[in-house]
C-alpha cells in the first residue's frame, strides 16, 4: 500500500484509539474524571501515531528528513483532531442551553421558568464551576480565598489568548 494513504489511515486510527480511550476511562473509571479521560485519550493516541509512523519509515525504509516532516504534519493535524473532539465533548458539558434542554428532557412534567431560573441562577452557575474547579485540583480554597493550583486549563487560556492576539489580531479576557 501507498505509504501516503498509511498516513492518513494511521491518523485516522490514533484518533479512533484517543476516542475509545478517553470514552472508556470516562465510564470504567469515572473517578478519574473527564479532563483526565481526555489527556490520556490524546497522549495515547500521539503514541499510536508515533508507533505506526515508525512503522512506515522501517517498512518502506524512507529518508530520515521524510519521516520527521511526516510525523510533524500528522502531529499537527492529530492535534487539531483532538482539539475539535475535545470541543465536541466539552459543548455538551458546559453549553448552558444543552444543559437546560437535556433537563428539559429529563423533567418529565416540565419545568416552569422560576425552575429553571433557580437551577441557571448566577450564583448557582458561579458555585458549579467552583466546586468542578476544586474538584479538579485546578483552583484551592485557602484562608477563604481561592488560588489557581497547577491548571492546565490556566495554560490552554493563555494558549489560545495568544493565538487570539496574534491570528485574529483581537484582545482577550487575560490582556
């Protein structure tokens, strides 16, 4: 087979073994968390990409300089994969009106608005986060204040605030 075709065969199979991955933890070992899922999800997937783009170099006995820009391509393109499904799976987590519907969903009798307003109150909403925060080990409580304790999620802000600055030429929150 066409080496060009494995590429894009093993793209597709790293991310299918991120997505197994990461959906099996969720459910086997849900204490792990969902975060947690979807890192290793991805980190596993960037080692089967790894794995079978080795498998091409050493079966095809390619150029060094071929397989370096080979994996720095499909890294790239498994990264934004993985970013895309990180983003599926995060919408319908976070995404208040997926909330509201799918508890509009589950209330078989209905909700009235002061119900809703009740469960989407802005002091409701702000204590959710926290408590996923805190759970996270993203965000600790001390002397009554709350701290930033190692977040990943810290660092993805300011990832994409800076590539928010720099492509879209837009300020962020974090400016």
């Amino acid at each position: 087979m066409n080496p060009d075709y494995l590429n894009i065969i093993f793209l597709m199979v790293s991310l299918l073994v991120n997505i197994l991955l990461q959906v099996g933890t969720s459910r086997c070992l849900p204490k792990i968390g969902l975060l947690n899922s979807i890192f290793l999800g991805f980190f596993a997937g960037v080692i089967s990409l790894f794995a079978l783009e080795f498998y091409i170099f050493s079966a095809y006995s390619g150029l060094l300089k071929d397989f370096i820009a080979d994996i720095l391509i499909n890294l790239l393109t498994y990264a934004a994969l993985g970013y895309c499904y990180f983003h599926f799976i995060n919408l319908g987590e976070t995404a208040r009106r997926i909330r509201i519907v799918r508890e509009l969903f589950e209330a078989r009798e209905g909700l009235s608005l002061d119900e809703i307003l009740k469960r989407y109150s802005a002091e409701e909403i702000i204590n959710r986060r926290f408590v996923r925060l805190i759970e996270t080990n993203q965000v600790i409580l001390k002397d009554n204040k709350y701290f930033i304790y190692g977040s990943i999620v810290l660092w993805m802000a300011k990832i994409l605030a800076f590539f928010k600055r720099r492509l879209l030429n837009k300020k962020t929150e974090l400016n």
